[in-house]
C-alpha cells in the first residue's frame, strides 16, 4: 500500500488481484462492507481503464447447449465483490443468483437489497431470503450486522425483518454466537431474544449488567436481573459494578428487597446518582439522610471522601457551609475536593478563601477549586493566575491558571498561553493543549496569534 492509498482502496486493489475475502479486509467490520459497495463504484467508473470486464458474466448467458456441454462459470469471491458493487445494474443483477451459492458475500446481497434499481432488490431480496436461513454461524455472525446497519436506509426494512423472523426460528446456540459478537446492534438485538427465551439466569444477567462494555446492554441486563426476583443472587452484583447507573439499580432494589438499611454506605458513593438513589432508600425506610451526612462530616478521622458533597446535595447553605469549609483543610484530597465542590453548590463566591485552594498539592482539588472560581473569574485579578503559571509551579496548577486567565480575554492571557504552550515540559504542553482545546501547531507569519478552536 502507498503512502497516497487507504486501506479500503488497499482492499480493492487485492480483490482486483483475485485475493480471499478475508486477507483483503475485515469481513467481520460491518461498516466495511457498506464502504466498501461506495468505494469500488468510486474507484473503477465508467471511464476508469482497471474497470473489471467481468468476462466471467459473459460467459453466464451464453446459449444453454454451450452452458450443458462447457459447465457454470465458477467465479471467485473477489469477482462476485467487484460485481455486485458495479456501476451497472445488470452487472449487479447478473450476479446475484451466482452470490446464492457463495455465503461469503452474502452481506453484499443483503446492501443490494437496498439498491436504487428495483429489479436488482427484487432479486437479492429472492437470494437473501434463500441463503439466509441456511447460513452457518459465521456467515450470519457476518450478515447480520450489516443488515442491522441497513435500517436506517429508505429501503432497508425488508432485508431487517427477515432478518428478525429468522433469529426468532433460530437454535440456542445461534443467539449465543451473535451475542458474543462484537457488533453492539447485533449483540443488543440477540440479547433481548435471549432473554425472551430465559436463556440467561439471573445472576448471569447480573454480572452482563455489572461488567459489559456496552452502556444501553447494562442497563436492559439490570432491569431484567431485577425482574427476576431473585435479590440475593443479583443486589451483590449489582452493587458492586463500576457503572454507577447500575448500583442506583441495586441501591434503588434495596428497599423492595426489604433491605433498606444497607443503603446507608451508598450515601457517599462516588457518583451522585448513586447517592440520590440511597437518600431515597433511607428516607422511605424513615431514615433522615441530612443527619446522617451531617454526622459523618462531623467526625475528621473518619469522614468519607464524597460525604462534604453529599452534605451539600440535600444541606443548608447557612447551616453547612462552615463546615464544608472546615473540610477543606482536611488531610485526605479526596475529602477536600469533594468539599470544594460542595462549596461550589453552595454558590459559594469568597475568592479570599478559595483562591488560595489553587495551590494545593493535589490535583483534584486545584480542579474543583477552577470550576467553582470560573463564573467569577474575570472579577478575580489577572496577576492572581498569571503567577501561577510561572515556573516552579506544579504542573496541574499552571494549567488551571491559565484557564481560569482565559476568561480575562487579555493580551496578558495570550502571551501566557503562547509561554505555556511552548513549554520544554512536554507533559504541560499536553495539559495545556487538552484543557484549552488547542489545535497542533501550524507556521503563521510573525507577529500573528495562532488560531484556537470555538
């Protein structure tokens, strides 16, 4: 491949040579197939010189005598490719009926039921529809996401609702290789059929809802553990995934389960719908969320890191806010970020006391400290965030700096950048350019500003 071609013209180039399917390009890539159908149009047009001649087609009409006596032309995978894609419609519906016999290209029949010529759809509609329900699990583990991909096209329904009645008939062990394909469609559209047929137990649903990559799949896989009705297989999964809308789920579950009481440790849990979920748990089950956050902070040797911002979710402003400033000294970063972020709930706007909170050691705390001090910072006073980009400053408080002096809009904050930027440190180059939305540096004329993303 030349520095000038892409993979997919790559591709082309090796069907062109006669090379399998699978050396040329991922067959298992949905998006491939369908850029693919574009690309060869692109490449061989009318006038291209390389334009396939199909001489094998031509081969296919001749009189029935010579077809009884010389046999069926047998074309190869990468010629059938190269014709269903051609520009011409009677190339493309010529080779549709040789496609029945070759399961490989099978994804390029489902994208000519959408063609533009309604005799090409009206025959690979008659060519899927055949092919389709004998197609071994790979070749529908191949197909079926590029149909699923064809929905959103005018005329794509028809190849989609075959596919639909076919994984309806389709064996068990059919919708277990689709589900563990790794097509998101296809696998969301198995595992709804997988649980239509109680496939999956409880506590495998569980653990699809607690560990799977796909977001929309977690929270379908936690709804139905839930269902089930089965807690003590489900609510220890639940709880302990990653994903903080599904331990709302098992939070949320507690109190139906009659375990509302167990609640209470998710009233400092790390993501705020985690925290609102427990708040109402407890407070159907008689318990005052306030006081029991309240009573947490009170205690600095054992506070939790995210009880300050809990305090602030459902506090006081009068009655809390000295404590969340008490909390802002504390030892743990993790308590004093979450306290200033509860400040900044509070719409809290003493820069005497929180400027200072810009040079902490810790990076979570110089972060929360720039979110809350940014609606107020152009009242702030430039030489305030310009020392602090200076040098011999943590890294993590210059580039706070710096955005915060943005809202000044001055040439003091342009020249601060261009510093910055052009910083020896090349992890402070990389902070700057990713806080401040930086494009890669291009040659200006002198005395030019560089251009900055809207």
């Amino acid at each position: 491949m030349t520095s000038e071609e892409t993979p997919l013209d790559a591709a082309i180039r090796g069907l062109a040579r006669g090379r399998a399917l699978d050396e040329a390009f991922d067959v298992g890539r949905p998006g491939v197939w369908l850029a693919l159908d574009e690309r060869i149009r692109s490449v061989y047009g009318w006038r291209s010189p390389e334009r396939p001649t199909h001489t094998w087609l031509a081969k296919s009409v001749r009189p029935t005598v010579l077809r009884d006596l010389l046999g069926d032309p047998a074309p190869t995978e990468a010629e059938l490719v190269l014709a269903l894609c051609d520009g011409d419609g009677r190339i493309r519906e010529a080779a549709l009926p040789h496609a029945a016999r070759r399961p490989a290209v099978l994804p390029l029949v489902a994208v000519r039921t959408t063609d533009w010529v309604p005799a090409v759809r009206d025959r690979a509609s008659a060519v899927l529809a055949e092919a389709l329900p004998g197609a071994d699990a790979r070749t529908l583990a191949v197909t079926a996401p590029v149909i699923l991909r064809l929905r959103d096209r005018v005329r794509g329904g028809r190849a989609a609702d075959l596919l639909q009645e076919l994984l309806r008939a389709a064996p068990d062990a059919s919708l277990t290789a689709l589900f563990l394909n790794r097509d998101r469609p296809t696998r969301r559209i198995a595992f709804g059929l997988t649980v239509e047929r109680g496939l999956l137990s409880p506590a495998d649903l569980a653990r699809i809802a607690a560990y799977d990559e796909d977001v929309a799949l977690r929270d379908r896989a936690a709804n139905a553990a839930l269902a089930a009705g089965v807690p003590d297989e489900t609510l220890p999964l639940l709880l302990g995934s990653r994903s903080g809308a599904v331990r709302s789920a098992g939070v949320t579950a507690l109190r139906k389960a009659g375990r509302a009481a167990e609640a209470r440790p998710y009233l400092f849990d790390r993501s705020g719908l985690v925290r609102a979920c427990a708040r109402w748990v407890l407070r159907q089950d008689g318990h005052d969320p306030l006081a029991l956050y309240r009573a947490a902070c009170a205690d600095l040797a054992t506070v939790p890191g995210w009880a300050p911002l809990g305090l602030a979710e459902c506090g006081d402003r009068k009655a809390d806010m000295g404590t969340l400033w008490d909390l802002t000294g504390h030892p743990d970063p993790l308590v004093r970020s979450s306290a200033v972020a509860g400040l900044r709930m509070f719409e809290v706007a003493d820069f005497a006391r929180l400027l200072p909170l810009l040079d902490d050691p810790a990076p979570g705390v110089v972060r929360e400290t720039a979110r809350t001090l940014l609606p107020w910072a152009d009242r702030v006073r430039e030489e305030e965030f310009l020392r602090r980009t200076g040098p011999g400053r943590p890294v993590h408080v210059r580039v706070r700096a710096l955005l915060l002096l943005r809202e000044h809009a001055s040439a003091v904050y342009r020249e601060a950048a261009e510093r910055l930027v052009a910083d020896p440190d090349p992890v402070l180059r990389l902070h700057v350019r990713r806080v401040l939305g930086r494009e890669e540096p291009v040659p200006r004329p002198p005395g030019t500003l560089p251009r900055w993303r809207a």
